[in-house]
C-alpha cells in the first residue's frame, strides 16, 4: 500500500464569502498541489473541499497521513463524528441539523478505501506545507474579491 500525505487548508474572506482551499499529495519525492474555491461559501465547506478534492485524488486505496488545522474535518473524521450524524439522518446528537451534509457523505466515500493517520496542527504556526496550503487557498479566495 502506497504511503501518501495529504495537507489541507481552507479559506474564507468573511464568512459565508468568496473562499478557497488548497491541498498538497506527497508520495515519496512526489508533490501535486490541488486548489480550487468559489465565490460564496464558508470557511468549513473549504476545508471539506480541500480534503474531498485530495482524497478524491487518490487512485488506489492508500495508507494516509492527513495533516490539517480544522478541529471541524479532523474530529468529524476521527472522532467519527460524520458517521454519527450520517447515522442519524445528518442529525448532530442534540437533534440539530449537521452542516454540509452533501459534503460530509462525499468525503465519507472518498476516504473509505484509505487508512488514516489525523493529525491536528495549529494554523499560521509556521507548518510548511499548512502555510503553503494556506497560501493556495488565500489566494484562490482573492481571485474572487478582486472581481
């Protein structure tokens, strides 16, 4: 099984506003840096987009390090949060609705193949490849609000 890291990262310029997010695939010596945004959405819907695009990248079922500074997408996966509300009809445990439910069943499909290591890192702390990450989607967000 191939080892792959993956680092995300979302933006938002206000929230909802025009947002972006980056991702970086590390295979080896390998690098592919993935971005893309849109021109009204959240800072949460950008960090799932980062971690939906990457995984969704994957061609063949891959032992993953995924390193991101959401609390959201980390401790929805791994604490199984998503499955929880996908269990209850996109319902959180106190009867609320689950956000971005469309998003949370697609990166639920696409991590499945995987095994996953989640590490949380702080955000604007100095991490390499989470400030590149975040520097692709700033800049994504930008390509919007200077329209």
């Amino acid at each position: 099984m191939k080892k792959v890291e993956i680092y995300t990262d979302g933006a938002c310029r206000g929230n909802p506003g025009p947002g972006g997010w980056g991702a970086i695939l590390v295979c080896g010596k390998a690098e592919k840096e993935l971005s893309g945004g849109d021109a009204e959405t959240t800072n949460n819907r950008m960090e799932l987009m980062g971690a939906i695009a990457a995984f969704e990248a994957l061609k063949e079922p891959c032992s993953v390090t995924f390193t991101s500074d959401s609390q959201y997408v980390i401790n929805g996966l791994e604490k199984g949060w998503a499955v929880g509300w996908k269990k209850r009809g996109w319902k959180k445990s106190d009867g609320s609705a689950a956000q971005n439910p469309q998003l949370w069943d697609r990166l639920l499909a696409a991590i499945a193949p995987h095994e996953i290591k989640y590490v949380w890192v702080r955000g604007h702390n100095g991490h390499p490849y989470n400030e590149r990450c975040d520097s692709l989607a700033t800049s994504y967000a930008d390509r919007y609000t200077k329209k």
